[in-house]
C-alpha cells in the first residue's frame, strides 16, 4: 500500500473513503469538528442517530452522496478527548483501514488531528505506523487477493505540516522496521534455518553506510568457546552460526549492545515439547528478529548512537548427538551450566552472546528473547516481562515502550532467588522449580552481563499473536520489540 502526508483539509479530500477521528464526549477534535460545521452538523446528527458512542476502536462508515469529495466518510472512535494519545491515533487509522474494506474503497485519506499533550510529529508518526501495520499481510506462501485501499493519504494540518512530515517519515520507517520482524518470524522454520536467518540479516545490512556484519561459523566458535550455543546446536542437522551487526556512526555519543535469541525452531530437545506446544515454535527467534528489524531501519534514521547487534542462531532438536539431561556446557565467559531441561535452552544461548557484547564494552545491553512461559501465565499474551540491574535504563526503555503502544511491565531480580540456579556440579543449573520462573532465568542471564547496566525483555507472550491483540496487531509474528528499541535508541 503506498502512503503519503499531504497539507490538505478533510472537506478537499477526494478519496472513497475519507476517516476523521470522533470522540465519546462531545467537543470533536478540529478536523471532524470542521468538517461537521461544513456539513451543517451533519455528522453529529448522524452519529447520534445510530447510536455511535466514538468509544476506541469503534467505527461508523457513511455515505456522504455527494456532501463531499469522498464517496464516504469513517468515524474512528478515540474514547474519550483528555485519553487520546498515540496510541489511540495508532489504532484509529488502522481502523479506519479496515473500515475502508467494507465499502471497497481504494484510496483512503486519513485526517490527522493532535491530540493533547502530543505533538503533530508524534501523531503523524502514530498514524503512519497505525495504517502500515494495520496493512500488514503475510503472503510468501499463499496466494492473497487484492484487500483494502491501495493507497492512503495523512491529512496533516496547514500549521503544523514540517513537524507533521518528519514524524510521518519516522513512523514509516519503525513500521517497516516492524514488518521485517514480522517477515521473519512468520516464516517456517524449514526455510528459515540458522544460516538463513543470518544471512537475511547480513543482506539487510549490506552495503549501508555505516553498517557492517560478521558471520561467525561452527569452527570459530570453537575456537570462541561458544560452549552454550554449540551444546544447544548439537542436536540439529543444521549448523550455528553467530552474527554481529554493527552501526557505527562518525562521533557517536555512546555504544549499545541488543541480544536477541535466535532459536530458529524449539523442540524442546531431549526434553521434548507435546506436538501442540511445537506448532508455534517457529517464532523462538522473534527477539533475534526484533534486533534485525531495529537495524534494518538504523542508517535511514541516522542515531548518533553506536549499536551492536548480537544474536546465536541455532536449532533445538533431539537426536542421538542432543544434549543430555544432566550433562554440562561450558559458556564464552568460563561458566559452566548443568542441563538439566534441554527445553530451557534460550538461556543457555543467551549466556554466549550476552558475554560476547559485554566484550564490545558498551554503555548498556538490552536483551530480547522468547524465554518462559512462565512469563506468559504472569502477564499474559500481550505484555512483556522487563527486568533489569540499573534503574535509570529500565526507566528509559519502559518510557520508549510506552511512547511506542508496545506493553511492557517490570519484573524484580530478587537476589534470594538466585540459590534456586545452584547445582552440585556446575557454576549454574539451567533449570529451576517452577515457581517464579521467568526471574530466575532473568537471574541466570544477568551473571553473563559482567556488570553491564542490562535490560532483559521476556517476550514470550507478545512476539507471537495465536489471536489478533489489536486492529493493527493480528495473529502471527508481531514484530514486539522493534520500536522501543528504536525509541530507546533514539532518545540516547
């Protein structure tokens, strides 16, 4: 779908389908409010008439038969003035977009209203990533028809058109930095193997200034001592394969490090999941996808931050060469892990490449990684679980989240929890009882971080959606994670 922002007001637009925002409380934002002047209260006559309260996500569709420009005009529900915030502009134009199905619309034209307390740069960067991701379709394997307009069109206010314009062009990009996560997730494990991964990332990379990767194979490794990620990998067929992608701008203000786990399909292993809990796990390598979708968006936006990205791809399979219970790895830092859940291996991989960006001495590391379960039955399905060892960054990464519509919660690291990774024959075991599960395994992570000011963010739930979370989040891979870390980055 191609999207533009024009400076235009909503009664000149000619599309089929024009979209305006509509509160729940009356005083209509300025661009219904004129339209409905020009109209001679039509609109509010209307609404009234069919009931329509404006709540969230709610839509009323109209003909306007000849009124205006459009063949007909979309209320999008906000909920209430003093509520709305990007996030509202998020899903109001993403419901605006699956209004338009109905009527068949082929051009959409959305008008931008700002609400208080946001500036025309944050609304017009909300609207374009609410109609980018609500367009979202996956399609590799099967054939689509034709749904929705083709093209839509932002109707940004005269006044605020330049401010207007740049967050349009910055929503754009974290969308589509989005959108390749979620390329990548959807994709089944079958075509996406370890080296397939690390080469979709290294072709997104190439030739962008700035930009560099850096495909480590099993040989080195070895040589590594990349014990974890090699013991997970022994199982499979398919080989490991490190990768280390760098942006690295002229006179950066500080260095970051994003880990991402790179599973490629989980089986659990020797300690093997049921046929139903594999039908997803395709999606263990949604934190990996996360940090690839985030660099593939790095040298439009232009930081002035330098950023690593670090992830170990692998398989987790069971055969005669698969790890044991019972038997230990020794890790790049020295510490040994005993494997006593072969399907508690994301940790084990994590510990690799959490000490490999400690090496590259940054300013912070933030980690993104499809861990425990236990995760999901503390938050649910749509809410990641953040943990951390330095209060000011867990502070800025919640805020970025919150600025990006993307949910997070904070989780605490109890220190007396940290006797439940004892074992009698390693540094570490990598499985626990199965209480406060998703703590412990953030407790095993933060002994690879050397000390490091950490982020570990627990996406089990929200990186894969078995229903739709949201007008502009529907089943499959999310793309969760891309944009705080985009807005983390940003913000320095």
């Amino acid at each position: 779908m191609d999207i533009s922002i024009v400076k235009k007001a909503p009664e000149e637009a000619k599309a089929d389908v024009l979209a305006v925002m509509w509160t729940s409380e009356g005083g209509q934002p300025p661009a219904a409010s004129a339209l409905d002047k020009t109209l001679g209260g039509w609109l509010t006559q209307t609404a009234k008439e069919e009931g329509f309260a404006g709540k969230e996500g709610e839509t009323l569709t109209l003909r306007t038969e000849g009124r205006l420009p459009a063949a007909h005009v979309v209320l999008c529900g906000v909920g209430r003035k003093k509520d709305a915030a990007a996030e509202s502009l998020r899903l109001a134009a993403a419901s605006a977009l699956q209004a338009a199905r109905k009527p068949a619309g082929r051009s959409l034209a959305f008008a931008l209203d700002v609400p208080r307390g946001t500036s025309a740069a944050e609304a017009a960067q909300a609207a374009a990533e609410g109609l980018i991701l609500g367009a979202y379709r996956f399609g590799a394997f099967k054939t689509l028809e034709p749904e929705g307009p083709s093209s839509a069109v932002v109707l940004a206010p005269s006044a605020a058109f330049a401010s207007a314009r740049r967050g349009f062009v910055r929503g754009r990009l974290f969308a589509q930095a989005t959108n390749v996560a979620r390329d990548l997730v959807n994709q089944p494990a079958g075509h996406l193997t370890p080296l397939a991964l690390a080469k979709e990332a290294e072709r997104l990379v190439a030739g962008k200034t700035h930009m560099s990767a850096r495909l480590m194979r099993r040989a080195e490794l070895e040589k590594m001592g990349a014990g974890g990620l090699l013991g997970v990998a022994q199982g499979s067929a398919h080989e490991p394969v490190m990768v280390h992608l760098a942006y690295k701008p002229r006179a950066a203000k500080k260095r970051v490090a994003l880990v991402g786990k790179a599973v490629t399909f989980d089986s659990g292993g020797l300690s093997l999941k049921t046929a139903k809990g594999m039908e997803t796990m395709k999606c263990d390598m949604a934190g990996a996808a996360a940090v690839i979708g985030a660099f593939s968006a790095l040298a439009a936006l232009k930081p002035d931050v330098e950023v690593h990205g670090i992830f170990g791809a692998c398989e987790n399979m069971p055969s005669g060469a698969a790890l044991r219970p019972g038997d230990v790895v020794k890790t790049m830092s020295g510490k040994t892990i005993e494997i006593l859940n072969t399907d508690a291996e994301g940790r084990v991989t994590l510990a690799d490449a959490l000490h490999f960006a400690t090496t590259l001495a940054p300013d912070a590391i933030v980690d993104l990684a499809t861990l425990t379960g236990a995760e999901m039955v503390a938050l649910g399905e749509e809410i990641t679980g953040l943990m951390s060892n330095r209060r000011p960054l867990a502070d800025k990464v919640l805020a970025a989240a919150a600025q990006a519509g993307e949910k997070m919660w904070e989780l605490p690291l109890e220190s007396a929890y940290k006797r439940e990774l004892e074992s009698r024959v390693a540094d570490f075991k990598n499985d626990t009882s199965r209480w406060g599960g998703c703590l412990t395994a953030g407790l095993l992570l933060q002994e690879f971080v050397a000390g490091v000011p950490w982020v570990h963010l627990d996406i089990a739930g929200p990186a894969f959606a078995e229903r739709p979370f949201n007008v502009y989040t529907q089943s499959g891979g999310t793309g969760h994670g891309v944009r705080t870390l985009l807005e983390w980055i940003e913000r320095g």
